[in-house]
C-alpha cells in the first residue's frame, strides 16, 4: 500500500510558493511590456524561482507558525526578491517559446 494510500496529505503546504506568487506579481507589473506573460513564461519564472529558495513547508498549525517566522526574515525575503528578479530576466531573454509575430 503506498503511503498516499495510508496518510491525509491534503494540508502539507509549502508556504514559499504563495511568497513567489505575490513577488513574481509584483515585480511583474513594475516590468514593462517586453516581459512575455503567458502561461508558460510565467510559470517558468515561477518554478526557477521554487528550485533556488528554502521551501517553507508545513503541515500543521504549528509548521503554519514556524513558515510565517521564516517569512518575516529580511534575509530570506532578500533573497526572494533577488530570485524573482534573476528568474524575470532570464525567461525575457530566453522564453522557452519563440517569438510572437507582429
């Protein structure tokens, strides 16, 4: 029986991923429209974003505690930034699609 079988993983979140969310927002609407954003590119933007940060994941609402303290750290949300900002520019010089035809 696998352990999916056995145990309820419906509340194991990673909190990072809402933070990669509303950074990638925001510094998306600060670019200007040389970003592509479709789905595609976004999620790009968003995956290289989750592969380079500390995870935040939790499970319970303790974990939801321990995820929030991690959230406020300057040097993690730093970091987010930094990810966020890396991970724009890379996909706008590089989108895994070619370009649109004018």
């Amino acid at each position: 029986m696998a352990l999916t079988d056995i145990y309820d993983f419906e509340h194991l979140k990673n909190e990072a991923e809402t933070l990669v969310f509303r950074e990638l927002e925001r510094q998306l609407a600060e670019c200007g429209d040389d970003v592509c954003r479709c789905n595609e590119c976004v999620g790009d933007m968003a995956a290289m974003v989750l592969n380079t940060i500390k995870p935040l994941y939790r499970f319970s609402l303790l974990g939801a505690l321990y995820a929030s303290e991690a959230i406020n750290d300057e040097e993690y949300a730093g970091g987010l930034r930094r990810s966020v900002a890396t991970a724009i520019k890379k996909v706008r010089e590089n989108p895994s699609h070619p370009p649109a035809v004018s």
